[in-house]
C-alpha cells in the first residue's frame, strides 16, 4: 500500500526527474531512464488518488477527464 508520504516524493521526484531530463544537454541513457521512471510509477497517483484529491481540493486538482461528469 502506497502511503501519503511516498505519493507525494513520487511526484516531487518525477518533477525533478523531468526538469532533470529536459534541461540535459548530454546524450540520454534509456535504459536508466526507464528504470527511474518505473521506480517513480511504483507509488505515482493513480486516477483514483486524483479524483480524491479533486473533490478535496478542486482549486487546487481537477478530476481525471475520464471520470469527469
């Protein structure tokens, strides 16, 4: 089970993860690339999580488009 705490390192990491990859100026090693990303996707939100969240906080998250009524 994915607690609160780890949810949130996931999408700060997958932030920095990101802005890490886009501001490189060297050739991108995909096999690093994929096995970071599959580390960060272990405790990522899943839709579920962001409906949640949306309903919580909607100034702050809007649900899924799939789940939007």
């Amino acid at each position: 089970m994915t607690m609160p705490e780890e949810r949130t390192k996931a999408v700060m990491e997958t932030r920095r993860f990101l802005e890490t990859l886009v501001g490189s100026e060297t050739e991108i090693m995909w096999g690093l690339v994929r096995t970071v990303a599959g580390q960060l996707l272990r405790h990522y939100p899943l839709d579920v999580d962001l409906s949640v969240s949306a309903s919580a906080l909607p100034g702050v998250w809007a649900p899924p488009a799939d789940t939007q009524s």
